[in-house]
C-alpha cells in the first residue's frame, strides 16, 4: 500500500474512532485463516491489496450509504457487534454476488464494498477498482479507479 493509502485509510479511522466507532486492524490470525481458505473457495488467492488494507483497518469505515467489507475476526469484540448488526464479512459478499451472478460475470471481480445503489471491486486481472451498478453488475462500470491504493485515496 502506498503511503497516501495508507495515510488516508489511517486518517478515517483516527475520525472514526473519536466518534465513538471503533475501527481494528485485523489480527494476523483471522488474515492468515482467510488468506488459506480463499483459493479453494474462490479459485484465486486473496488479494494483496486488500491484504495490507485490512492490517490498517479491517472493513467498517461506513460512509452514507458505502460499506468496506471485513475479514470475519472471531477474536474481535467489533467482529462480534458486526455480525448482531447482520454486517457483511468478504466471505459473505463474495459469495452472494457469485451465487447471484457467477454465470454471467465476464470479469473476474473480488467484491469488497457495497452501497444503496452500487458494488464495488477489485478487477483482479486488470487491478482496477469499479463501481458497478448493483443491479447490473457486468454493464459498464460507473466509475473506476486505477487501482485499490487510488480508491482509497479517492473515496474513502
């Protein structure tokens, strides 16, 4: 992750955090459980991006209507609050949006955000992040970003 990423990411969740919501980093743990089980479950490893994304802050940083996904981290009190609240984990969204429309998707995508209207991605061949409609998810991108550290820089 470059710096400004990291910088960013870091900056959102000192705000956060002062607010009142907490914003963990994942535990080594919970990344090296998912980082194992992903291939098999999705047929490619799990990104480095988001790999290093998570060591900051593991998902959380809800803004209006967009969600970041989490590594599910049963060592974590947020995780805990996370699943009462019936939030998402990576695995979760992962896998509805392959259920939903593997068939059909002509990209290969890591799904990682969500918002009222729109998913987002991580192109993993081209190593972009869109913004694609949620209720078209292999039209044309809404936006996208050249890659996850831009995203963050960006968007979040």
């Amino acid at each position: 992750m470059n710096p400004s990423a990291e910088d960013t990411l870091r900056r959102a969740k000192v705000q956060l955090e002062q607010a009142g919501h907490l914003q963990p980093a994942c535990s080594q743990g919970a990344l090296e459980a998912i980082q194992k089980t992903w291939p098999e479950e999705f047929g490619y490893d799990f990104p480095s991006e988001y790999a290093d994304l998570v060591r900051v802050v593991n998902g959380g940083l809800e803004s209006d209507e967009f969600q970041l996904a989490y590594v599910p981290d049963p060592e974590s009190q947020v995780d805990q609050l996370r699943r009462k609240a019936h939030r998402e984990d990576l695995m979760q969204l992962n896998r509805r949006m392959r259920d939903s429309h593997g068939n059909e998707m002509r990209r290969k995508l890591f799904f990682f955000g969500s918002g009222a209207e729109a998913y987002y991605a991580l192109d993993l061949e081209r190593r972009e992040v869109l913004e694609l409609d949620a209720t078209f998810i292999d039209d044309a991108p809404l936006a996208s970003w050249g890659s996850l550290d831009q995203f963050i820089i960006d968007f979040i």
